[in-house]
C-alpha cells in the first residue's frame, strides 16, 4: 500500500484502490450491505462464506476504514459503507447501461445511414461521415447535397434518415438536434481596402459591393436581418446560388460577402481570402441534425446522431483556432503596415 498521498493517485485515478481491489470484491460488498447477511450473499453469488468474508476484508484493508457495523445479528454499512455502496451502485449501473449500448452496436456490422445537408454543411458532413465509418466500417453511408428547400422536399418524403440544417425548424413535426456551431464570417479578397481596417461598422460593409446566397438562403437571411436592425440595406452587386460561386466572385475583386467559416476550412488564414474585423460578427450559428418525430430512428442512425453530439465540441475547437489564424494575420498585417509608416 503507498505510503503517501502523491502515489496513491496516478493520471487522477485512485490507484491504490484500482491495485488493491477488484469488480468481484465491489460485487460482494454490494450483496453484503444490500442483503444485510453474509450468509444470504454467499448464496446469492453461489460462493462460500469464508471466500465472501475473505474478500470483504481484503476490500476493508484497501478502503483503510471499517465498512460495516455489525451489532450482534443487524449488520449495518458505517457512514463509509454507505458511500462507498452507492458508488459502487453508481459504477454496476454504469456498466449495465454500458452492457446494453454495447448490445445495441453489435447490430452495427451491417446496415445503412443515409444523410442529407444544406450545401454549406458539405465542407465538413464528409469528415464527419469519415469519422463514424472509421468507427463502423461495416455501415454504408451516403450522402447528398442540397439547398434548403430541396432538402426540406426529401424531409417530408422521408428520403434519408437525418439532415443538417443551419438554423432549426419551425415544423413542429420535425425534431432538431444542435450539435456543432456555424459562425458566419465577413470576407474579402486580400488587397481589399478595409482589411487591414479594425471594429468596421455594418453601415460601412452596406456601403460595398455585395455577393448575396440566393433568396431563401439561411445565410442571406440571417445577414440581412442583422443589416436591417442597423438601419440599412446591403448594395446586392449578385445574387449566386453556391459558396463556391461567390468566393470565386470575392476573389475577382467583385464585392465582399457573409459566409460561413466552414468555407474556409481547406484554404485557410494563407489563402486568397480574408476574414474582416466588423462589428457585430462573427455570428454564431448552429449546425442542426433533424428528423421527422414520427420517424422510428434505428440503431445506426441513433448511433450517429449521438456521435455527431460527440464530436461537436471537437469542431468547436477547429472554428475557434481557425478563426484566431485569421485574426492573428490580422493583427500581423496592421503591425506591418504600422511599421512601414
């Protein structure tokens, strides 16, 4: 048994207790204090008597303190006992559940998960369907891309087993899960004159040219709405129907627009493009995975909508660090040019 407090935890693990006791004795404490007997949990667990008070006491020497306080016949757990049996139940139950869930995904060697995305979501559905087949190489995934009223057309003929929005519905038949976030963006191209600017104000970005996403965009909606609460309307130089269009339309030096970070997760801060400091952005959305109510979700899609949830935080991270690539650029360029004054 170590001696001192700095050795008895390793990796924030009660070491001395996972060296110095098992599951079995755990299971015969747990049988003890719940049937207040040795006797009835010798019988209940099909061993001996003297191998169940073995094992108790094995299991009081590693706690270092008396567990049970038996008064003549009544045997009762100490204020010790009772803690540790309800962290004992705490774990049985625990790994119950486990058991289950594990039951659960062995049906997963074979089968199917469909899934439908707005186009934005596409620049990163692909790695997260990656992910899960790693996980699951035994499930077929597809994948189909589309816009929002298109995919709302698959919704309701139950095409595909969940879908990725950007903002959720307000079909009260339809059951939304936000999972990851979806942060909107001002770009520009790099020799744009208001990059190197800081805190530009939305009147100032309505004054510029503007690439818009197509009438019934999220993305457009949400860009506007913000435009409209500070009074003014945006100068529409094109309307495009992809992501892909209006950054080819920024690039060419064609106006500036609002799109998701998502977009520029392969170029990056080095790319063709840069994010500009404007107040009020960048605006936090969320990534929604739905499903009809009604719909009786299977193992595999349960699995993946679980896993999606998951790994949210893990893309919460990625948008963060991209983001701060393209700030700490920001903030080098201004140094430069301050320099160079």
């Amino acid at each position: 048994m170590p001696e001192n407090d700095d050795t008895r935890f390793k990796g924030g693990l009660p070491d001395y207790l996972i060296r110095h006791t098992t599951f079995r004795q755990m299971q015969i404490f747990e049988a003890v204090v719940r049937l207040g007997s040795f006797t009835k949990a010798a019988e209940e667990l099909f061993l001996t008597q003297p191998t169940v008070s073995t094992q108790f006491k094995k299991l009081s020497d590693a706690m270092e303190i008396p567990l049970i306080d038996q008064s003549g016949r009544v045997l009762k757990a100490t204020e010790a006992g009772s803690e540790l049996y309800r962290t004992v139940r705490n774990i049985f139950d625990s790994l119950a559940d486990l058991d289950t869930r594990i039951a659960e995904l062995k049906g997963l060697k074979r089968g199917r998960l469909r899934l439908a995305v707005i186009t934005t979501a596409k620049y990163f559905a692909p790695e997260l369907l990656g992910d899960f087949s790693r996980l699951y190489p035994g499930v077929d995934v597809s994948l189909k891309v589309t816009n929002r009223d298109s995919l709302f057309t698959r919704i309701n003929d139950n095409e595909d087993d969940l879908y990725i929005l950007g903002q959720p519905s307000n079909d009260n038949n339809l059951e939304s899960h936000c999972f990851a976030p979806n942060p909107l963006v001002v770009i520009a191209a790099k020799d744009h004159p208001l990059v190197n600017q800081t805190n530009i104000s939305i009147k100032r970005i309505a004054e510029e040219p503007f690439i818009a996403r197509e009438v019934g965009s999220g993305i457009r909606d949400t860009a506007f709405k913000l435009f409209a609460e500070h009074g003014c309307v945006p100068k529409v130089r094109m309307e495009l129907g992809s992501n892909e269009a209006i950054k080819h339309a920024v690039f060419g030096g064609l106006g500036v627009a609002v799109l998701s970070l998502h977009t520029l997760s392969l170029e990056g801060a080095n790319g063709p493009f840069e994010v500009l400091d404007v107040e009020g952005f960048p605006i936090q959305r969320k990534w929604y995975l739905v499903h009809r109510k009604d719909k009786e979700l299977s193992v595999i899609t349960s699995t993946f909508l679980e896993f999606a949830k998951s790994i949210g935080p893990e893309i919460t991270r990625r948008m963060e660090d991209l983001y701060e690539q393209f700030a700490k650029l920001h903030r080098e360029n201004r140094k430069a040019c301050a320099n160079s004054e």
